[in-house]
C-alpha cells in the first residue's frame, strides 16, 4: 500500500512540474514602422504622409498550444500629414500615434520556426504635437475605431526566447484631427477608410 502511494505521489509531483514548466503566456517588445498611405478623397482634400516609427508591447496568453489572445499597446515617435485642400492650401500636422489592439492569432509549428495570423479590433489615438511643425492651432486629439490583421513568424533561440518578424495591417478612417465641416476656418474631412502599414520586429519572452 504505501509503495502504491508513493508511486502515486510521485506521479503527481511529476504532472505538477511538467505544467509548471509548460509556457502559457508570453510578453514581447518590438519596433515598427506605421506607414500611411497617400489619400485622394471625393471632398478635395488630399493627405500626404511620412513614416513614423514607434515600440510595440504586446501579451499573448495561450489557449491552446496553436491558438492565443493577444493584447497590443504600441506608440510612435512622430510623423507629419500634410493636407492639401483645393490644391492651394496646405495644413501640416505632426502627429504622435498610438495603438490599443487585441486579437486571436492561430500558430503553426515546424521544428523552431512559427508560423502565425492573426486579427482583432483596435483604436487608434492621434495625437497632435504642438510646435512648429504643426500650421493649425485648431488640431484637436482624435481617437477612431480600427481593425488590425497581421501574419508573422517566429523562430525559437531558446524555450524561453524568440525572434518575431510580422506584418501588420491596421485599417481606420483617415483622421481630421476635430477639422470637419462644422469648423470655419478648415475642412479636413476625406471621408475616406485607408491601410496603414506596419512591419514589426521584436523579441518575446515565454513565461
């Protein structure tokens, strides 16, 4: 009987340690690029823009060992959208941006190289720099509702590190910055929908 136990106590232990070890959850810091694209609207207005580069930190627990929730919160430096209305008249705006996503990625693995896609709601909060490289006084912060997808890969360096490289997508309406047709000096209004490009490179850590 107590060899029995025993055996069954060390079984347990065993279970215990093994998930113990299993890593569930990961967090990880990456930089990209967010590119918009040039925009020609119906309104007259067309949007020129330059790319920003920023940090991204992003959580994923597992689900299941090829399927996970992720949380993203990435900020960039700065970048100007020259607004050119008319063809005469230009409104720049430097601009911080800032991303709050989340979204369910699908992994697959070969050996140490994974595979992932994934898609999720977001939003987006322009943020506009007050100093010279902004001409309206008026700009005002902006926060829309987006939608981000990506495809990435991932290659193991270690049980607990990988190196990631994705492409993402994030899909919002081109901001006015509070310069709509109600304003009486400027009407930056496109409504137009445009693709910001994001390429990323980052680490994570598997805890």
């Amino acid at each position: 009987m107590k060899k029995i136990v025993l055996v069954l106590f060390l079984l347990a232990v065993c279970v215990a340690t093994g998930r113990s070890q299993e890593s569930r959850q990961d967090v990880s810091l990456s930089g990209f690029a967010l590119i918009p694209p040039f925009v020609a609207s119906s309104t007259n207005v067309q949007v020129h823009s330059n790319a920003a580069y920023g940090a991204l930190v992003s959580y994923r627990f597992m689900l299941t060992p090829n399927s996970a929730l992720e949380a993203n919160y990435g900020i960039t430096y700065q970048n100007t959208y020259r607004y050119v209305v008319g063809n005469t008249n230009v409104t720049k705006i430097l601009t911080r941006t800032q991303e709050m996503s989340g979204a369910y990625v699908r992994s697959f693995t070969f050996r140490k190289w994974n595979p992932f896609v994934e898609a999720g709601p977001a939003g987006m909060i322009f943020l506009p720099i007050r100093n010279s490289g902004t001409t309206s006084i008026d700009a005002k912060q902006q926060t829309n509702l987006a939608g981000m997808y990506g495809a990435g890969i991932a290659y193991e360096i270690s049980p607990s590190f990988d190196i990631r490289a994705e492409y993402r997508g994030i899909v919002t309406k081109v901001p006015n910055f509070g310069l709509g047709s109600g304003n009486t000096t400027q009407n930056l209004t496109t409504n137009k929908w445009f693709n910001l490009y994001e390429p990323v490179v980052g680490v994570a850590y598997h805890f």
